[in-house]
C-alpha cells in the first residue's frame, strides 16, 4: 500500500504520526499545490500565499452556498463561513469566528472574505426573504482582482485534494444561485449633522485650573481665527481662560467611554442594504486609523477587533457592534525605522486641499516629527491621496457629519504640531520653539501657555491622607513624555469616537443573534519583549483557554448528539498560566504590577519598574510557570512559561505603559478647550476619581467581556499561518511554519481531536465513497465493517463507531487503507503506475526530509 494521501491529507487529524514538523510537511506539500487552505476538525488552516488565487469571489461564493459540512466540501474559507451562517439559520443560535496568526498571516484579508461571504448569501431585506444572493448585499467585496481569470474549467475549480474525488463531484451539488438578483447597498443618509464646533474665542471664562497654589494663571491667549499663523504664546485671549479640571484631584478613573451623540437608526428602519454597505465599507476608515506600514505588513491592523453581525429572524444582517482591543497608541509617536504612522496622517496629508493645509499649517510629511523618524512616508503601490476620498465616503456612510470630519482631521493636524515641539533646559523645560505649539493650541482651542505648562509640569498627588496636589516641574525628557502623552491620548480617543459612531449607526435595539468575527494578534514572541506582549499573549492565553474548552466541549456535542459514549479527553490546561498572570488572591502578574502602580508617587519609571520587580520575586516565589533568573537588585527581566512557549519580557517602561492615571493636566488642559468636539466629546472625564485606571486592567475586563461574548457562541477558528518573511508569493519556508505550527498550538488541537476518532462522515456520504470498494456496495455500516474486515484483516471492528447520522472512524490509517482500496478498485492501472513511481521516488523523497519531504511524494500524484 502507499499513502494517497501522500500529497498532504485535507484533515490534519488524519496524519499518521503528528508532529509539529509533520503538520508543517503537510501543510507544505498542499501550499505547492496551491491548496492554501487545511482542516482541523472544523478548524481551518490558511496560509497566505502573497498571491490572488482564482478561489474566491461571487462564482466561489454560489459554489459553496448550501454546500455540506466539513468533510464533504473541500476545506476553504467559505465552507467555514457557509457552515457558520448555516448554523446561524438552522439552529437559530449566535456563532462566532475566531481568527488569529502572526503579523501579515493573513487575518484581516480572512475576516473581508468570511464578511463577503456572509453579506453576499444572507437576505437583502428582514421581512422574511430567505433566499440568498451571491451578487448582492455591498459594493466593495474583496474579489478576485482579475489578475488570472476566474475559471470555468474544471481543474480549476476550488480546492479539493485531488487524493480523493469530491464525494458529490465537481461544485458539489451546488444550489440554484438565489433569486434576489444583485444590488449594490442603497445607502440611507446618514444621520444629520451636528452643529458645528463653537469656533475659538467663544469664551467660558474660567479661572485656570489651580495646579499649584504658587502658580499664577496663564495669560489669556490673544484672539485670532482658526486661519492664518496661530496666536503667538503669551499673545493675548482668543476667548475663555480654562475652567478647573472637573471633580479636581489627582486624574483617575477610567477614560469615559465616548458616546457620540447623533441620530440612530429604529428597528422599524432597519435597511438591511445599508448595514451591509456599513459592514463592507467600515473596513477602509477603520485600516485608515488603526492600520500602518510595519516591517512585516504594509497594512498590518495595530488593534484587535470583535465585529459582531446581528440577525434577524430571518437571517438579515440588522445591526452590528464593533469591540476594539489593544490600539497600538505607541505608534502616534514612534515608529522603527522602514515603518510608518497610522496611515490616515498620510492620507490626510495627500488629500486635503490646499486650502485647509494652509489654514492647519499643514506641509508634508517630511516636516513632521512623528512622520518623519522612520525615515519612510510612503508605501509602495498604494495612493495616499485616493484613501483619503475612500475615507472621507466611509466616514460619510458610517454617519461622521462633514462638521466632526473636520474636528477629526483637525484634531489629527495638532498632533502632527505637538510631535514638533522640543524640549531643553533644566526642570521646568523650556520650550525650544514656539510655533509647533502655537498651532496646536490653536487647532486644540486652548490656551497655548497653558497647554505649555500642561507639558513641562506634572501634576501628581502626594500619598498622605491630604492628598496635596503638586505640579513637579519636569526636565526635557519628562516633558517630552508628557508631550507624546498627550498625543497618544487625543488619537486614542479619536479612534473610539469613530468605532462608537459606527456602532450607534449600526446598532440594532432588539435583541438578536450574532455572528462575531475576531481579528487579534496571536501569540507574540520578539528578542525583546514589553508590556504590549505580555498583554496580547495574556489575551492569547484566554483564547487559548476558550478554544481548548470549546472545542472539548465541541467534541462532547457531536458525541451526544450522535449518541456515542463520552471518553474524558486529556490536554494541557493553561489555567495555571492565566491564574500567574490574572488571579487576585494570590496575586498575579498584573495585581502586583496594578499595586505598585497605585503605590509610587513621584518617582521616575526606572525606579517605579525597579519596585515593580523586587514586589514580584517576594509576591510569586516558586511558580512552575513563571521564571526569574536574576533576583538580585538589578533584575529586570522575567520569563513565562506560556501555553505555546517561553517568552522573556524586560520590565523597562512597565509601569510608565501601565498607568494611565498619569495624565491629568492634559485631561484638563483639553477640558478647557473651546471646541465643543474636544472640551466634551472626546475628553467627559470625570477627573478626581480614584479607581483603577490601568491598562492592564482595561484588557482584563476586556478579556473578560470577550470571553463571556465567545462562550455564548458556536466557535469557528481560522489559524493563518505565513508562509516566509519576504511577502514572497507561493513561498514555503518548512522553518517558519513549523514555528507558527507550535505557537498555534495546532498539535494540542490535533490531539484532542485525534483522542476520540481520527475522522467522522455523515453515513450516506461515508457508504455512497467507501462502498464502491466493493462489487456489492454495502447498505448499511454494520455490512460494510463486516465486507472491510474480511478484506482487509489489518481492520479491526472495532475502529468503527456507528451515530445517529455519522460514521466515526478511530484510526487514520484505518481510513488510509480504505483509500487506498478505493483506489485499486476505481483506477487499477493507475493505481499500479502511481506505486511504481512511488517506489522509485521515495528515496528521493526522504532524502528531501528537512525541506518539506512530501514534495517530491506529492510529484507524483
Ligand atoms: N488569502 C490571501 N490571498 C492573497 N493574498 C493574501 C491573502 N491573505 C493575505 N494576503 C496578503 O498578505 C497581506 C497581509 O495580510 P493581512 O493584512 O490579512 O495580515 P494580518 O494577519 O491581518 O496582519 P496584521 O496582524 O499585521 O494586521 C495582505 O495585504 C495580502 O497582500
């Protein structure tokens, strides 16, 4: 016998003997066949092959509607969103699809096909069509874009393992495609405009806010309007002195959650086309202020993102919520070299008229600091200035009126300002030039000297019972902190101002089932590790927590429902990994972090990160999961043990990212700022509220919230895997996915599925293939156990299990040998040429070992 499925099997569970490397060999051996995509169970696989295949687009979308479930259609990611919306219509209960892998793996591009599949098949009304429509629903599907014709002949059609023949033929027994005829989303208006902005000057007259009882009030900025150079420093007013900071006190309490005001859609209104059109044309406004050029991606999302569809009862999209998680708001202000900001700055910059440039004092990129230090501003193939239009219409669907898309370019303008100004001098820091932070007061609304002594001041609470506020005068550095704080913040909130206008235009008051799809950063693992690792693997963590759980617990439905025995099933539960990182009693990782947080007042990060290290070696002694190398006084590094590997993280800067409670004068300074969008859109803080404001916290919750959103659903996962570092098309580098194989925890995955059976078919399916073995097709299971055990003596009887509607298969080899009857059976002559060659080749097969072995056997086939 040789194994047909020598050119990689289409389940992993079916490999023989499974491995990290095996899986990788596997995968391999597919990718050259340009078969990106593999099944684990019900897990899809999908390697990224830099290249636009002809599989997907409306033809595919009409092959795989209606298509079976896993096992019977080929595995592709439209079978996985067929089989999701499928469950969502049938069973009538919320799914969810959780997708993670690496930077550039592939995720986002995975989540706009599983949205084009989702919007082109559901109904374009929620009045009780049901008949679905693979032209419809949007106009800005991600098709194949032209570059090798979409095919008609057979050959081409989409993937399946020419190791066995489909069991229901070419298209597998495809439906009519859906009545309901094309039609691009007709957009409703968007909710009206909200009144424009009181212009500055306007005047709330307020004392300044008493930072520090010694400190005389800034001087009123003089007047001048929006246009022109900004209002010099100590010019006098342009309107109101800044009123105190709200609830005075030391900054704290969690930023508000900004809820943009406007009008909102009533169920009786639902437009099922526009939320459609929503759900598509989102996408480019969200990649504009939460996607960058990065080393490995030139469009790589630095945000997670849980996009909820709901449905109605006839399976309509009728709404959706957005979740964000994780904003890399360190990008604002830094960027490596070869990467860029978030590329709604160079949008901007390349689609303003010249008009408005001039008036925000707006050149290029090359003039500004925060664009300027990586030393790239531009991407190859991609126009700036044509996003920018695309940006400005989604802004437009998703109802930002024309008055707050010019708050937010404005606001986005004052940024590129702040990142011009420079510190020197001793403590207060002298500002170098004034001009960057005349026009961001002037494009802030604030008062400029007060937004300098925002920068080179801190204001901190002393620890005693009184509570003394102090305003400690900062050196260069310090304030160049608080300068970038102050730039992450204004970008942060502008981030969730959009994602809250999308949901409220989005939202759906009635209740609804869901499908949630997930896109967040995997497992992260790089030579130096901070705290945005330790948070985005504590969120894998989680993840991983659910996945294992869910898919047991998968395991465990199919069982009962097919009415097979349960066997216990064993895996490692990282339980005791999110425990060292969560717990509360004994504390975790975080705990101590949020602890020494609250507890050090007043002095510098290195010391802050110093205290933070030596409260961790006392707090978490002799953990198995949580490696300290170094205790003595310079230890700053501690390494844990995570479900998919080890990683070491440096303790530098942990407290500074932690706290968010550092920032009160700069909450204030926006509060006095005579804009209405920035004074009480952005910034409705409550200042003076002691509670948690940490961002270690902040992600716990929304873990939390994640977690319990995830476990109310059906999971689907998708795995993306990529296959080099180069972008290079239809690379395979064996070493890079074995790697991903490991931090995916795909063997753990084999394994639980593996434990129980190996391969499960609906019977009809399972008898109408495999009876063909014999001369008497068999007409029921008990027959056929009895005909392939007197065949084939290898097969025991006991390796099949009979359900209410699958056959379930223990080993793979088991299902090997079957194959491989069927073969002999269906193609002698073919199958005697194939095992000649087989033979001949596979010593040079195994000579290949190391470099993905299977290719070679794969040749032949
Ligand atoms: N199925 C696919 N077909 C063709 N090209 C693809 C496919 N998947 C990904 N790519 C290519 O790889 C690039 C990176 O993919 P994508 O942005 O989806 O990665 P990601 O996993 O979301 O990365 P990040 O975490 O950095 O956001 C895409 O811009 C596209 O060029």
């Amino acid at each position: 016998m040789f194994r047909l499925f020598s050119s990689g099997v289409d389940d992993l569970v079916l490999i023989s003997s499974p491995s990290n490397g095996e899986v990788a060999n596997n995968l391999g051996a597919r990718f050259d066949r340009e078969l990106i995509y593999t099944n684990i169970g019900e897990v899809l696989i999908a390697l990224n092959p830099y290249k636009q295949l002809p599989i997907t687009g409306p033809e595919f979308i009409k092959m795989y509607q209606n298509s079976p479930g896993t096992g019977e259609a080929p595995p592709h990611i439209y079978a996985l969103a067929e089989r999701a919306f499928r469950r969502l219509v049938d069973d009538g209960e919320s799914q969810c699809v959780i997708i993670s892998g690496e930077s550039g793996a592939g995720k986002t591009v995975s989540a706009k096909l599983l949205l084009q599949y989702i919007t082109a098949v559901s109904p374009n009304n929620s009045y009780g069509a049901s008949v679905a429509n693979a032209n419809g629903g949007g106009n800005s599907l991600p098709q194949y874009d032209g570059s090798s014709e979409l095919v008609e002949d057979e050959d081409n059609l989409p993937q399946y393992d020419g190791g066995s023949d489909p069991p229901m033929g070419r298209g597998f027994g495809l439906p009519p495609i859906g009545a309901n005829g094309g039609g691009r989303g007709r957009a409703v208006p968007p909710p009206t405009n909200r009144a424009p902005p009181p212009q500055p000057g306007g005047g709330r007259g307020k004392p300044p806010p008493p930072v520090n009882n010694n400190r005389p009030p800034p001087s009123v900025p003089s007047g001048g309007g929006r246009g022109g150079p900004p209002p010099p420093v100590n010019g006098g007013g342009r309107g109101r002195a800044p009123p105190p900071p709200r609830g005075g006190g030391r900054g704290g309490g969690p930023p508000p959650k900004i809820v943009p005001s406007g009008s909102s859609r009533s169920n009786k209104q639902v437009d099922v086309e526009y939320i459609k059109k929503i759900i598509l044309e989102s996408n480019p406004l969200m990649e504009a202020i939460g996607n960058a050029k990065t080393v490995r991606n030139d469009n790589s999302s630095r945000f997670g993102k849980y996009l909820e569809i709901q449905f109605s009862d006839n399976n309509a999209p009728v709404g959706g919520q957005i979740s964000t998680f994780l904003l890399e708001k360190t990008r604002v202000t830094f960027q490596q070299k070869h990467e860029r900001n978030f590329h709604i700055f160079y949008q901007m910059l390349a689609g303003l008229d010249q008009g408005k440039k001039s008036e925000w004092g707006l050149t290029q990129a090359t003039d500004f600091y925060y664009l300027a230090q990586s030393g790239c501003t531009t991407i190859e193939d991609v126009n700036d200035g044509n996003d920018f239009m695309e940006v400005q219409q989604a802004m437009d669907t998703v109802g930002i009126s024309k008055s707050e898309q010019n708050d937010i370019f404005r606001i986005l303008a004052a940024i590129l300002h702040i990142g011009n100004i420079r510190f020197q001098g001793e403590p207060p820091a002298e500002i170098i030039d004034d001009t960057p932070v005349q026009w961001a007061s002037s494009l802030l609304g604030v008062d400029p000297q007060f937004l300098a002594q925002s920068l080179n001041h801190r204001q901190i609470q002393s620890g005693s019972v009184r509570h003394t506020q102090y305003a400690v005068p900062q050196n260069p550095d310090q304030a160049a902190g608080l300068r970038d704080a102050l730039a992450k913040t204004l970008y942060d909130r502008i981030f969730e101002f959009v994602v809250a206008r999308i949901n409220q235009t989005m939202q759906y008051f009635g209740s609804a089932k869901v499908i949630g799809v997930l896109d967040i950063y995997g497992f992260e693992s790089f030579d130096r590790n901070s705290l945005e690792q330790f948070n985005i693997n504590y969120v894998n963590e989680r993840l991983q927590q659910i996945f294992i759980d869910l898919t047991v617990r998968g395991e465990q439905r199919e069982y009962h429902e097919e009415g097979l025995k349960w066997k216990d099933i064993s895996f490692f539960d990282n339980k005791i990994v999110v425990d060292l990182i969560d717990a509360s009693k004994p504390p975790g990782i975080m705990r101590v972090l949020d602890d020494v947080c609250k507890t050090v007042h007043a002095v510098d990060s290195a010391t802050a990160d110093q205290k933070f290290m030596e409260k961790l070696i006392h707090a978490i002694p002799n953990h198995p999961h949580l490696l300290i190398s170094n205790t003595g006084s310079g230890a700053n590094e501690f390494t844990i043990k995570h479900y998919a590997g080890e990683v070491t993280y440096n303790v530098e800067e942990f407290c500074f990212k932690n706290n968010d409670n550092l920032y009160a004068s700069i909450v204030a300074c926006m509060q006095t700022s005579s804009y209405d969008f920035i004074s009480n859109t952005l910034f409705p803080d409550q200042l003076g509220n002691n509670t948690i404001s940490s961002c270690t916290y902040k992600i716990m919750n929304s873990a939390n919230e994640l977690v319990k959103k995830l476990s109310s659903c059906t999971p689907h996962y998708i795995r993306c895997i990529k296959p080099n570092d180069k972008k290079q098309p239809m690379n395979f580098v064996s070493s890079r996915v074995e790697y991903q194989v490991k931090y995916l925890g795909l063997l753990e995955n084999i394994k639980v599925k593996r434990s129980g059976y190996a391969y499960r078919q609906m019977t009809r399916y399972f008898l109408d293939r495999f009876g063909k073995i014999f001369d008497q097709p068999p007409r029921s299971i008990p027959e056929f156990v009895d005909q392939i055990c007197r065949k084939c003596p290898e097969i025991k009887n006991d390796e099949f299990e009979e359900g209410k509607s699958k056959v379930f298969v223990r080993s793979p080899e088991t299902i090997f040998i079957m194959e491989d009857q069927l073969m002999q059976k269906l193609d002698p002559i073919g199958y005697k040429e194939r095992a000649k060659l087989y033979k001949e080749n596979e010593k040079l097969a195994q000579a290949k070992a190391g470099k993905h072995a299977m290719k070679a056997k794969c040749t032949l086939m």
